[in-house]
C-alpha cells in the first residue's frame, strides 16, 4: 500500500494552467464532457484520480475525480472588471472554481448527497481577460458536469469564498478558511483540551467533521497568515483519567472517514487503519494498512508554558509516533522563560521501557539555559520522522537547509511483533502539568505531511 498526504491548499492550480488558448474562448468548450477532454486540463498528480465517467447530469459522460490534488481545468476568456456566476452539476463532494490572478474564488458541496447538484460561483474578473475555471477533489469522490458562466449585475452577487495561495508565505493557505480546507485533514482526527459535553474526557473532532471546516476558536482555528494554530491550556480537559498533560493535537486514521474499519486492531493486531514497520513479521504487515511512513512538517512554536517546576516549564512536544502502548518517538521543544531561544530534542521509548533521549539542537534540561544553536518562538522551522524497518530518522531543517540530522537503531526497541501498530500524532502536546492553570502552549503549522 503506497499512499501520500499533503496540505489540502489549491497549489495545483498555481502552475501548469497557462496553456494557449482561443482569442475568441467566450463560451466554456466541451461544458459537458461529451468530447472527453477536449479543451480541460486533465489535472492527474497520481495517474489514476481522473477518468470520463459513463454517468451523467444530462447527455453521456461527465469528469469524475477520485484522489486527492485531482481536478479538471479550463482556461476561458472573460471581460475586465466584470461579475460572472460559474455553475455546474456536482455528484458527490468537490469544489467548483475559478482562478483569477493569483486568488481563487470556489465553493464545495456541504455533504455528500446521491442525486446530482447544482453548484454556483460568482467572482469577479478584476483587470483581467482570460480566469482558469475547475472542478476539483475535496476529500471524497466528485463528478462535474453541464459548466456553464454568464455575466450577472454586481450589486445582486455576492463574492464566493476567496483563497489568497501566497498569503502565507507561499505555503498556499488562506486565513479565511477553517484548517480542514487548508490542509488535508480526512486522515487525521483532533483531540483538544475542551470538555464542553462535561463527560471528564477532552473532546473530539472526528476526521470527517474536521475535512468538513470543524474549528474551535480557543484550542483548534486558522491563524491571520493562513496557518493552522493548536492551542493547549495546563488546565484543559485531558484524553483519558490515567493521562497528566492537556493536549491540541492530530492523530493519524488512514482509514479516511472510513468508520467501517476500527481505529485500532483486535488484540493489539494491526489493522487498515494503523501502520507497521517493515521489521514486522510479514503477515503483520499484509494485515496493515500500511508500512514504514514518514511525518514532515513545517510550524512555528508561539508560546510555551512560563509558570510551573523547571523540570515541567516551557516543554512542548509537536510531533509523534505512537505505538499501541509505547511511543518509539516524540520530538520535543523547549525553552525557558528568561531565554531568546528554545532546545529540540527527541524521546525514543523502547517498547515496555524507558525513554531514551536524543539531544538535537541545544540540550534537555532542567537548568534554564540559552541555546546558541537554539530556534526561537514564532520561528519557522521544519521535521521530518521517518521509519524504514528498524531506522528512525530525526532531521530538523531551516530555511531548506538540513540542521541536524540524527538516527536511531530501533533493532532491540522490540517493535517487530506481531501484535503492534503505528499512528503519527501531529500539534502540541502540553508537558507541564504544574503550572498556572491557564498557561498554554500553542504552535502554527504551515505544511503537514504524512506519507508510507
């Protein structure tokens, strides 16, 4: 099983769709997809995301998009500073658009339904001639047909959702989104310290209600630059009675809003829904959903705990693996409230023992100290967990340069069994249990990636 997940963004829409076209392009060509792709751009990061599909609003064919990144686009000729009103039929989930410049106006079917769609997009076309309209995937299988645009009165329009792809420092985010229509969210589900059913547990969004635009404005919502922010008080609601620290922070479910397949596997058996190392025996990882897997991220930390014992203040972890009981890795960051700048250091916990700590840049301490080589908060950076059999590699990057780059030997770490699995875990993971009650923790991240 190979499969790659990226931040949702429109990216895709940002290059490649400059092709020549017709002076004359005033009507869409091929609305309906009856000549198959004549005229579309057949958007196909993977190869195998787009077909013509024998199934129709009206006439034969329409365009169905089944993977992520996956859209159909067409260049056409507008008049300046001029409202239009794209439309089309949808089946399924997909976002309907148009690019005009560098922004992009869309909007997406707010559930799945079983009956064909009309779906609209009013933009304006600025000082521009020519806009790229699409259909595009948003997390669950779409088919468009019968596009159709026409010129309606400004004053009896209102604006479509707007993406601004550079407003975070290129990284394709837009602040006027929720995080699940940022990022590709529909493998993750989100723990936060909220407890607002009062049931003593923090609560949850499921992946499908976060790829859907699920936010929480204290712990878990967009930041003013696009970014997706993770916010974790000392004195939230925790995941369960037996755990000390609060915690805003993804876990990974490759199951994909899939509820038929469980989170975890019978008696500790991995299942679709959870990962394996290829050190596994092979019928373990057959029974995966997948093996081996990498966890990129870039993210900004912008605050950490100040109050509380030294051995507790200023500690954040940002990115995980857990296993079913252990975690062979936990990066953490911290930094002390009288320092510039912060340590990032990482755990490797051999399965049924004790942690074992890497230093990566700067120092584990309890000390207060300033690292000369340290990052300090609200300062990009970038990490990267990758396992292939029994390696674990740690790499932390700035700038696109590698900082420090560090391996770990996980051949007597005892996580090739039978009866394990993997998940990456993703945001903050608050590790002071003994300061303020309203101390936090918070990060912004900009890119996330898991692959296997």
């Amino acid at each position: 099983m190979n499969t790659r997940y990226r931040a949702a963004g429109y990216a895709f829409l940002l290059c490649g769709l400059s092709a020549a076209f017709s002076s004359d392009a005033v009507e869409i060509a091929n609305p309906g997809f009856e000549d198959g792709w004549e005229g579309w751009t057949d958007g196909d990061p993977s190869g195998s995301g787009t077909a013509i599909s024998g199934k129709s609003n009206n006439g034969e064919k329409s365009v169905k998009l089944t993977e992520k990144s996956s859209f159909a686009a067409q260049v056409v000729a507008v008049e300046p500073n001029t409202t239009y009103r794209l439309s089309a039929f949808v089946l399924g989930i997909g976002n309907l658009g148009a690019k005009v410049g560098t922004e992009i106006f869309f909007e997406q079917q707010p559930k799945k339904i079983k009956k064909w769609k009309e779906l609209t997009v009013t933009f304006n076309s600025g000082d521009l001639s020519t806009v790229t309209i699409f259909g595009g995937h948003a997390g669950l299988d779409a088919q468009f047909d019968d596009f159709s645009m026409s010129i309606v009165e400004a004053s009896q329009a209102v604006t479509s959702k707007r993406v601004i792809p550079s407003s975070a420092g290129g990284y394709g985010l837009s602040p006027d989104l929720p995080p699940g229509k940022n990022f590709d969210l529909l493998d993750w589900y989100l723990n936060t310290p909220a407890d607002d059913d009062d049931n003593g547990i923090s609560d949850r969004f499921s992946e499908v209600e976060l790829a859907r635009g699920a936010t929480d404005k204290r712990y878990f919502y967009t930041a003013e630059d696009g970014g997706m922010v993770f916010r974790a008080t000392i004195g939230g609601a925790k995941t369960s009675k037996n755990t000390n620290y609060t915690r805003s922070e993804l876990r990974e479910m490759l199951r994909r809003g899939d509820t038929s397949i469980g989170t975890k596997g019978e008696g500790g058996e991995p299942g679709a829904n959870n990962w394996v190392f290829s050190s596994a025996p092979v019928q373990t990882q057959q029974n995966a959903g997948a093996v081996d897997g990498t966890l990129r991220a870039t993210l900004a930390v912008n605050h950490v705990t100040t109050t509380g014992d030294n051995r507790d203040v200023g500690q954040v972890v940002i990115g995980q693996i857990h296993a079913a009981r252990d975690e062979p890795a936990r990066i953490y960051y911290q930094k002390f409230p009288d320092s510039k700048r912060g340590s990032i250091y990482v755990a490797h916990e051999p399965s049924g023992g004790d942690d074992i700590f890497v230093e990566l840049l700067g120092r584990k301490s309890s000390v207060p100290e300033d690292p000369e080589d340290g990052i300090a908060l609200d300062e990009k950076f970038s990490y990267e967990i990758e396992v292939v059999g029994n390696a674990l590699t740690i790499t932390i990057s700035q700038n696109d340069k590698i900082r420090v780059q560090q391996t770990i030997d996980m051949s007597e770490s005892g996580y090739d069994v039978a009866n394990d699995y993997m998940y990456f875990k993703a945001g903050v993971y608050n590790q002071n249990k003994s300061g303020d009650p309203e101390d936090y923790v918070q990060a912004t991240f900009y890119e996330l990636e898991n692959s296997h």
